[in-house]
C-alpha cells in the first residue's frame, strides 16, 4: 500500500476507497501495457499518487464518473510511461543491430495496443448497459453471479447483455 499523508479523514477514506475499489481495474489496465508484475505494481503505486494529488477532482457521489477519471489516468500514465521506455530504449540501443524477432515483438505490440485502443472505443460507443457487464466481466473480472448481484439484476440478463454486447461489437468490427 502507498503511504500517503491527508489533511482531513475524509481524505484519507476518499483514497481508501479508490484505492481498493479500483485496484483491480487499474492493475488490468496497466497490463496493458506492461507485462512485467514488479513494473507493473511500481506503475501502480505512481498512478495512485497522482490520484491521491488529485483528489479533489473526483467526486465520489457519481461512480461512472470517478472510476472513469481513476481508468483514464491509468491509461494516460501508461502511456506516457511507453513513451518514455522507449525513448530510453532507442538511447541504449542505438548501435546495436536490430534482430528480427525484437521487430516482430514490437509489430505485435503495436498492433495490439492499437486494437485494444480501438476496442475502447468501440465498446465506449455501446449503450451504457452493455458497456457496464463488458467492463464488469473483462476489465474487473467478476462472474456471471457477482454481475447480477452488483447490478440488482437476473444472471440471465447479465449473460444476454454480453451476449448482445459482443455481436453489437464483432458487427462494428466487420461492418469497418
């Protein structure tokens, strides 16, 4: 846990709540873009200091709101982080030859973080309520079960709603 120095106990229960709230989903986020699990607890603790900085700004009153702040500094922060890795690579690498297998690896890379982005956006498009169960089972990854509890709704609608979500988004992927 980061140690973090509050004015005010509301403060404290504020970054408290985010932090445990939200933990997981940025940990999904943040390997995203970074593999390695010791880098990637590193980029969690910096990304919590920025929101414990920025406290203020999330009003913890509209969830949708606030865990999308928490999600879109996540992404900013890695991504940023990427830019930087790999200004540090090109520095260190310099002279050395390329091999083959280390294009192929950075082609893939690239792709998929342009499909992941691309998959965002489309998902961001969809109705709130099929947005919701994608980002529920995929980014948070509760079942099924605990969808339906979180939501007050039946299982089945939880399943139907993933159901529709992904043939909504296979067509946007055909139909582009």
């Amino acid at each position: 846990m980061i140690l973090f120095v509050f004015d005010t106990k509301e403060e404290c229960d504020k970054f408290t709540i985010l932090y445990e709230k939200y933990r997981k989903i940025v940990l999904y986020t943040i390997s995203i873009y970074e593999k390695d699990k010791f880098q990637a607890e590193d980029l969690l603790q910096d990304i919590y200091i920025i929101i414990g900085k920025n406290l203020q700004k999330i009003d913890m009153s509209d969830e949708q709101r606030s865990r999308n702040y928490v999600i879109t500094i996540a992404r900013n922060y890695c991504r940023s982080y990427l830019r930087r890795k790999s200004r540090i690579e090109e520095d260190s690498f310099e002279d050395i030859e390329t091999v083959e297998t280390e294009q192929n690896d950075i082609l893939e890379d690239i792709i998929n973080r342009e499909y992941f982005d691309y998959l965002v956006e489309e998902i961001n498009k969809l109705e709130e309520h099929y947005k919701e169960v994608l980002e529920l089972k995929y980014i948070v990854e509760l079942s099924d079960d605990e969808i339906a509890d979180f939501l007050h709704i039946k299982k089945k609608t939880v399943q139907m709603r993933l159901y529709r979500a992904k043939i909504l988004l296979r067509n946007k992927k055909g139909g582009s």
